[in-house]
C-alpha cells in the first residue's frame, strides 16, 4: 500500500506545479486516474496514450506543445528511455504513479508504486488517486476506475449505501457481478468505449467529465453526453458481435477459450474480462490481429491460484514477445505468424 507519507507527498508535488500535463493509460483506470487528479488540483491539460506497450517518443511533440513543469504518468508499466531523456533535457520533473511490476524504473524521478511498499499491494492507480484526492464527491470516479480493472475497493460498500440503484448490495460479493450487472457497471463499459474514438472527440469528453457536478449527470442520454453514448452504441455494436462468436468458442472449448479477431478497434482488454464473467473457469485469451502483430489480453480466475504471467511467459519460450501485468490479468505482443506456435505451446503448458 501507498503509505501516507508518499500520498502527501504526491499531493505537494502536484499542488506546486502550475501547469502539469498528465499521460494516462486508454483505459478506464488510466481515464479516473487523470480526472481524479485533475479534479483534485484544478489545473492541466490530459493525454490518452494510444502507444503499446510504452509510453514513446512520439508524445514529445505534446510536451512541446503545452510546455508543462510537471509531467505526470498514470497506469503505465512502460516509458521509454527516450522520452525520459528528452524531459529531463527539458527540465521538466516526473511524477509516474503504476501499480503493475516496475521494471527498469530510471532516477530523478518521484515514481510511487503500492508493489514498491513495505505493505505491497495491487490496488489500481484510481484507488490511489481517490486516496490522494480524499473528495468524497468524486467517489463514483474511484467506484468506475477500479470496476475497470476488475478490482472492489474498501470504499465500494460506501458508494453502494450511497447509491443503491447503481450499485446494489448484492452486487458487492462478486466483482464480475458489479461489472456486468450493475449500472455502474454498464456507465464503465460507456466510458471505456467512448475512448476508443478520434482524438477531438476524446478531449470533448474530458471537459465534459471534467465538469460533471452528479454523477447522474452521465446516467443516460442528455445534451451534454449525446457524443459520448453516440460512440458507445457504435463500439458497442461491434464489440457485442465479437462477444457473441467468442462465447459460441467457450461453449465449445476446453480450459482455454481462445478468441482471436481483426478490423478497426482493439476490444481484447474488455472482451477478456466479460468473457472471464461467463466462463470463470477457463483461462481466457483474446488476441487483436493488427497490421504484422497480435496484441493478447490473457485473464484466468485468482481461485484457480496460477500465475497467469508464468503461464503465458512459458507458453512463448522460443517467440519473440513483449509480455506483462498482472498474476490473473496480462497482455502480451506477438508477431501475427507466431500466434498458431502460442497457442500449440499454451495448450501443452496448462495440461
């Protein structure tokens, strides 16, 4: 756990800095995680990072653009060495908040990990960033983020008592259940799909949430959120499409479904959690067929006590790979040829 030392002290550094500009992961963790922060200290500017599996070079030209005295990076287990050389060239200091395995983390930077404590933990980056923020009324940011990424906090009985319609007690039991059968739940999936979508609507969006007083605010079609579910309902056509073929494989496979597809969106992360919710038992792998590489989002239950990351490391012994996250949730990046010799090798792995 983050001690509350280093929470103070990410607050000092965020309330000295004028102009932060801040670099979040294209998920809902990544998206609550900037506006709780943002929220929190009223200032800066926000930056989607589309770029798998780091945070590259290419985002310079922002930095250059906004000139900010603080850049902050949140829910990104990658940066690349180039990118830190030029801040630091430019004077800039780092602020980088993760909550994945740290690897290769440089110096003369304020980097905080719940991994890197004495009492290590894996809470998501917006638990952290609710526990920074301490504004109760920013509870739902916290309550989206953390559903996001398959995680109940210790505050989900609080928002629950507050709202009972969005999040109902027996949903409190079983996280899968909170995700997929509440309407917290659904307002998850629309903000998610809402990311995947051109960069000006993005930054529509996040004034928009940026500004939200009630969270009823978001609950439904209105003036203000017609562009949001606009682009929710056109992901959410295709990804239903995918879901439905993907689950006729679970039905029909044995302790691994393996789902792999192509076209214009990467939908891997949240196809393999909802799959995880209808078939809890298998070990779930959906991998995203792009240009010359697959990206493969793996999940599999913390009841069955394996490590999902060992698993998918051996599986592709002999394949050249990027691969991390998380012991029951990971990705991993392949070239396209190599993905029939994957899954030959995961196959024998998990026998």
């Amino acid at each position: 756990m983050i001690s509350n030392k280093n929470l103070t002290k990410i607050r000092e550094i965020l309330n000295k800095s004028s102009s932060p500009l801040f670099f979040f992961d294209n998920d809902t963790d990544g998206l609550t995680s900037y506006l709780l922060l943002r929220r929190f200290c009223n200032k800066g500017k926000g930056v989607v990072i589309k770029s798998y599996p780091d945070l590259n070079v290419s985002y310079i030209r922002k930095v250059t653009e906004l000139n900010p005295d603080l850049i902050v990076i949140l829910d990104k287990p990658l940066v690349s060495e180039s990118f830190i050389n030029l801040i630091k060239e430019k004077g800039i200091e780092i602020l980088w908040i993760d909550h994945h395995p740290p690897e290769n983390i440089p110096e003369d930077i304020h980097y905080f990990n719940p991994l890197n404590e004495e009492k290590y933990s894996t809470e998501p980056v917006c638990y952290w960033c609710y526990q920074i923020s301490r504004n109760i009324n920013d509870i739902w940011l916290g309550i989206l983020g953390c559903l996001g990424d398959s995680y109940m906090p210790d505050f989900a009985s609080e928002f629950s008592k507050k709202f009972p319609d969005l999040l109902p007690e027996e949903c409190l039991k079983e996280i899968r259940k909170a995700m997929y059968e509440s309407q917290i739940g659904y307002l998850m999936k629309v903000l998610s799909f809402s990311l995947k979508d051109r960069t000006t609507n993005v930054i529509k969006m996040l004034k928009i949430l940026g500004d939200v007083k009630d969270i009823y605010e978001l609950i439904g079609q209105n003036n203000k959120t017609k562009q949001i579910y606009k682009r929710f309902e056109q992901v959410n056509r295709k990804y239903q499409k995918l879901l439905d073929k993907a689950k006729i494989i679970g039905n029909k496979s044995g302790g691994v479904l393996f789902f792999q597809y192509g076209g214009e969106l990467s939908l891997s992360g949240e196809l393999a959690n909802e799959l995880m919710y209808y078939f809890p038992e298998k070990i779930i792998v959906v991998c995203y067929m792009s240009g010359t590489y697959a990206n493969i989002s793996a999940r599999n239950n913390p009841k069955s006590g394996g490590d999902l990351r060992e698993i998918l490391n051996n599986a592709l012994l002999g394949v050249e790979h990027t691969c991390g996250g998380h012991k029951n949730a990971c990705g991993a990046k392949v070239l396209i040829e190599d993905i029939p010799k994957f899954r030959d090798n995961l196959i024998k792995v998990i026998k």
